[in-house]
C-alpha cells in the first residue's frame, strides 16, 4: 500500500466515526426509530460502502495496471514494426 493509500486509510479511521455518529442522528430522526435500531443501520451502510470503495479501488489498480502493459507493448511493437521495414 503506498502513502496515498495510507492517508487515506488513516483519515477514514478519524472520520468513521463521526460519520456513524453523524448519520445515526439523521436516520433516527427522518425515519423516526430509536437510535439503536438506526446505528445498526448506518453499521449495515458503512460496511456496504466500504465494500464498495475496496471494490474500486481493486478495479482501479487492475486497470492502471492494464494501461501500462499496453503502453509498453504498444511502444515495443511499433519499434518493431519500424525496425523491420
């Protein structure tokens, strides 16, 4: 894991939190249930999310990854290609 992804673990960590606090209040009072059930709730979405966001953060390396390999073999082909002629 690199050092952007280390902030970002570590800034998630702090914020978690406030988030679950945050939202426990917000789903109690819109949908007007106690507090309990709704920090089960908000538990359920944050780890749907986090899910989520490991989700793409795993497609999103696969892709960078893909790109370079095809950067280097497109160059290497078309030195090739020229070198033949």
């Amino acid at each position: 894991m690199g050092q952007v992804g280390r902030a970002t673990l570590a800034l998630g960590r702090q914020l978690a939190p406030h988030v679950h606090k945050a939202g426990t209040k917000l789903l109690a009072k819109t949908v007007a249930t106690d507090e309990t059930d709704a920090s089960g709730k908000v538990d359920q979405v944050m780890e749907v999310t986090a899910g989520a966001v490991y989700g793409f953060g795993t497609v999103y390396m696969g892709l960078e990854n893909a790109a370079k390999v095809l950067a280097s073999s497109l160059a290497d082909n078309t030195v090739q290609i020229v070198q033949h002629r």
